[in-house]
C-alpha cells in the first residue's frame, strides 16, 4: 500500500511520540504495511496516520472481519480530531506470535472539547501475499475520558489544561 502523508513533513518527528524522525519511524509503514512487524509498531502507525490524514491507511490495516470500509466515513471523522498525544502503555506479543496486545491512551480534541481514549488493543496476524502482516482487530471497550481544566494538559506541556489548551 502506498500512503501519502499529507501533513507531517519528513524533517518533523514522528507524531507517534517515538522521538525518531517521521521518515525513519512510521512513514515507511504508511508506504509499505509489512514494515510493521510488531503490533506495537503498527498501532503507533496506526495513531501516526490520524495525525497526518491516512484515512486510507487506518482503514487496510483493519482485520478484514471488521469490516472497516463499510465505516469508513466514521473512521475519516475521526482522522479529523484534533490528535494531541500517544502514550503506549504496554506491548506484547503471545500466541506463538500470531496476536499482540497494545494498550494505550491517545489524547484528542473533537468539537473543542479534549479526551483521552485509553484501550488494550488486540492485533492479529495474517498471510498476504507471501508476507506476515499485522492487522487491528479489536479492543477492550475503549474508555474515554473527559480531561477536566485543572488535569495536566494534554498535549504534554506540563501545564495545567486551563492554563494551555483548554
């Protein structure tokens, strides 16, 4: 699959917070699906492509049992909130490396108003053409938080959300 970014410059990090440039991190995942060979890379991957606009992206690297392209219009909504922050919590990979778990909290602001969606997804893997690929397939019910005006801000400034986004 190829993927172009829309909004994040090659020189930028990436916005998946790995602190690597975003042409070394997640876009040759964008490019190409199979450069993602942990859960964890793809769900950064995943996040990255909400920030720079890969509807595209967000929707091939669902599981085909989820149906993705019959909601692809919720999921391009999404893509459309304001993406602030991702904290990966915690990755692995078990059952002989078929399924890996990535539990996250990836910060956000929709219609002015900031939350943070805190899920344990789980990712699968499958054979296409030749390759091991991984794909979303679900999550625990994702828990979202409202992020009240005296909580840290979001967007990691150390600020208080009152005092800086909010």
């Amino acid at each position: 699959m190829t993927a172009q970014p829309s909004k994040a410059s090659t020189q930028t990090l990436c916005p998946c917070g790995s602190q690597q440039p975003y042409n070394q991190c997640c876009e040759p995942i964008h490019h190409q699906h199979s450069n993602a060979d942990h859960p964890e890379k793809l769900m950064r991957a995943r996040y990255s492509a909400h920030v720079v606009g890969l509807v595209d992206f967000v929707v091939a690297t669902y599981h085909a049992s989820c149906h993705a392209e019959e909601h692809r219009e919720a999921i391009a909504k999404s893509v459309k909130s304001r993406w602030q922050m991702l904290q990966v919590l915690s990755s692995s990979v078990d059952d002989g490396g078929k399924q890996g778990f990535v539990e996250f909290k990836a910060h956000y602001v929709e219609d002015g108003t900031p939350y943070c969606l805190h899920e344990k997804s789980r990712f699968v893997t499958e054979e296409k053409n030749g390759e091991t690929l991984w794909f979303y397939i679900d999550g625990e019910y994702p828990k979202i938080e409202k992020v009240g005006r005296n909580d840290p801000c979001p967007c990691g400034s150390g600020k208080k959300h009152k005092k800086c986004c909010g």
